[in-house]
C-alpha cells in the first residue's frame, strides 16, 4: 500500500483546516474516523471468509485423496510380515510362559522381617 508521513499528514490537516473550517473539522475527523473503522472491519471480515473458504476446499480435497486411497486395514495387511509376525508372537508367548513359571523365580537377597507387633 502507500505511506503517509508526517508532512502529508499536516499538509492534508491544513487543507481540511481550511477548505471545512475550524468548527466542523472536529465533527468531519470525528466521522472519516467512523468510516475508517468499518471499511477495516469490513476488509477483515471479508479476509477471514475467503481464508475460513480455501481452508475448507483445502479439507475438502484432503478428504477426497484419502477416502479415494486404500483403507487402513487394507494398506496393513499389505504391508505385513505374516511370517516375522508369527515368529515373534511365539516368541513373546514362550517368554510368557517362563517368566509365569513358578520354579523359575529368582529367590530373595532380603532377609525375613520380624513382626513388631506387640500384644
């Protein structure tokens, strides 16, 4: 956009002083002020709809790549190790077992604590 400085400021003020007149430019300020402040409302109000719109045509073209694409359940069972998978399950059932294995405890460094209870 362009720049106004302080010198176009003053100048702009000097001629409004004298083209409006000292007892009307408080009240003309007053109202190109009002003014202002609803074209930049209404400019902020219009860039949040087109933003809130090309967010949605953005989900919305998400959504039509991923409901176009394979399923999850389809794309995990194609990219399984059936055989790995397997292995590894026996493996983890086996080391279940013996870690269930009452025999295969390990027995205590501590020793006993007596009952401080008293009668």
């Amino acid at each position: 956009m362009f720049e106004v400085g302080f010198g176009e400021i003053l100048m702009i003020a000097l001629v409004a002083m004298l083209v409006i007149g000292p007892e009307q430019l408080p009240k003309v300020a007053r109202t190109a002020g009002l003014w202002i402040g609803r074209a930049r409302r209404m400019l902020a109000s219009v860039q949040a709809d087109i933003e809130r719109e090309i967010r949605a045509e953005e989900l919305k073209n998400i959504m039509e790549r991923h409901s176009s694409g394979l399923h999850l359940d389809t794309l995990i069972e194609e990219t399984l190790d059936k055989p790995f998978i397997d292995a590894n399950i026996t493996k983890l059932d086996n080391a279940a077992v013996k870690d269930s294995d009452p025999s295969a405890t390990k027995k205590s460094n501590l020793a006993p604590v007596a009952d401080t209870k008293q009668p």
